[in-house]
C-alpha cells in the first residue's frame, strides 16, 4: 500500500522499500532503523511508524513521516515528520502529512493525531497550523497539538 499526493507518493517503510532510501543515501536520523527494527519483532506496528515521502516526479527521497507506535486505546496516535533542508519551504509536510492523517482516520481506529514540536521551529509550527491541528498547551521548550477525527 502507498498513499498519492499530486506530486508525492508516501510509502510504509519496510525492509524492502527502504532500498529506495538506501540507493539514494538517505540519511536523516536514526528513526527509520529503530522503526525496522521494532517491526521485526512485531508486525502489527506496520504502518504505524516511519513512511518514506518520494517526489513523483524523479523518485527522490524527500523525508520521512509518520507516527510513533499504534493507537492507544483512545484512539490517539502521536506523528511527527522530518525533511531534508534542501526541500523545506516546498509545502511537501504538509502535503504528505495531511494525506497520512487522513489516512490514519479513515481507518477508524483513529480519532485524534496529535504532534510536539520546538518552540522557535517556526516551520513546523506553520505546518502544523495547514493541517488544522490546534495548540493544547506548551512546555518551556514544546508546544503539543492536534487534531480530531471530522467524522
């Protein structure tokens, strides 16, 4: 399974279409071996973790999305996102985040995304903001958001 943008395709990582990222020397963080390796001892945590954000167009790795761990029993998922500077600034976060959260709702075991970030990561903050997601409270250091289910 892959979910489609118009210029994105926003693909689970697995052990085989992490190949994409390794031919292209994707380094971004450890999030996608730590993920790969909690997926080998369970299999249930397959697409609840790290996806790969390709670029139609010429098949480049953009980032990498997703959430961290499977619902809990409120149906609460937590996301987060990172990508490579070169592409900041191109609406490419908000793009594939706004389809994996919809994703994610549509598969009615979500009803509420929630995410963190720093507070002088003013592009995450604005990103944030695109998806609809709402500020719930801030820390000396964090702000947390989210989003409910519309349905």
């Amino acid at each position: 399974m892959e979910l489609e943008t118009e210029r994105l395709k926003v693909i689970p990582c697995t052990e085989e279409t992490v190949e994409i990222a390794i031919n292209q020397k994707y380094d971004n963080g450890p999030q996608i071996s730590t993920y790969l390796k909690k997926l080998k001892k369970d299999s249930s945590l397959l697409y609840w973790g790290t996806w790969l954000v390709v670029r139609k167009s010429d098949g480049i790795v953009l980032g990498d999305i997703g959430f961290k761990g499977k619902p809990d029993e409120n149906g609460t998922v937590e996301a987060g996102y990172g990508f490579l500077e070169s592409y900041w600034g191109n609406g490419y976060a908000t793009e594939a985040m706004e389809v994996l959260i919809h994703w994610a709702f549509k598969t009615s075991k979500v009803d509420r995304v929630i995410a963190e970030t720093l507070l002088d990561n003013y592009g995450s903050i604005r990103v944030l903001q695109k998806l609809g997601m709402k500020k719930i409270n801030s820390t000396e250091t964090m702000i947390h958001w989210e989003i409910g289910n519309p349905e």
